[in-house]
C-alpha cells in the first residue's frame, strides 16, 4: 500500500493543525497503530511551526509565503518533508549546511522542535533546498498497524 499527498501552506500559524490533522486522518484511514500517528503528528507540528516562524521572513513578499509538506506513507515506512522558502541553514565548511543542534535552555519557550522531531522520528535529515533559498526538514519512521487496519502494507 503506498499513499502520498503534498500541500502547499501560508506561512501563518493556522495552516499547522491543518497539515496535523489531514496526517492523522490519512494513517487513521489507512490503520496505522494511533500512537506512531500521533508521533508523527507532532513532529509534523514542529516542522511546520518552524516553516512558519522562519520560511517566509527573508522570502519575496515576505511571512506570507508557502511552505510545502508532502507526506509519504509506502509500505513499512512514513516519510514526511517540509520544505520552506526562507534563508535555510547556513553552510558549513564543508559547503553543507551543519546540522542546527543547540543547547535550549531548560525553561525556555522555542527552540526544542527540532530535537523533539529528532525524539519522535526514527531519521531525520535537516538541510537547505537544493539550488535554492529554504530549508527542508524530513523525517521519517517506521509504521505499526492496527488489527483490524483496512490497508494494511504487503
């Protein structure tokens, strides 16, 4: 069983619960185990608040530019790809962008969504758009399912 969908969202704060709940209606469909869909819902949460805060600022036309998601649901495994339009990371000395890892303060308010994806996914790759400004967080993770589950993977 294979099931994909791409959006093209606002960078404004109302567009994260819609990309949330069209991921969890998607795996509740398809039988996918509640617990791995709510993982990945807030991981999906996280990427997008990000693509919110970050994509659009630096962007032509400014915060409100798109973000894209696509979701991935092919046999075993969900792979799930936000892609914004801001700055992206920057590059190491490699000319790769590093991967953004910080230490967040223990009563701090942002900084922990990247780490909490990390926490809830089984890989992630965070880098910059390929030939262009944005960054791309993806992740992805394994999948249980339902007995009673109406698409369940061969």
């Amino acid at each position: 069983m294979s099931i994909w969908w791409s959006l093209h969202l606002r960078c404004e704060a109302a567009s994260v619960p819609l990309a949330r709940r069209l991921l969890i209606g998607t795996m509740e469909t398809a039988g996918v185990d509640p617990d791995i869909s709510f993982d990945l819902s807030v991981a999906l949460g996280e990427a997008c608040a990000n693509a919110v805060e970050h994509g659009g600022a630096d962007a032509p036309g400014g915060p409100s530019e798109a973000y894209r998601v696509t979701a991935y649901l092919d046999g075993e495994r969900c792979r799930i790809e936000v892609e914004d339009t801001g700055p992206g990371f920057p590059s190491g000395a490699s000319g790769r962008p590093p991967v953004p890892c910080r230490s967040v303060p223990a009563d701090a308010e942002h900084g922990r969504g990247l780490g909490l994806i990390r926490e809830l996914a089984d890989h992630v790759h965070i880098g910059s758009a390929p030939g262009r400004a944005g960054a791309v967080v993806s992740f992805d993770k394994m999948l249980k399912w339902r007995e009673d589950a109406p698409l369940v993977a061969v």
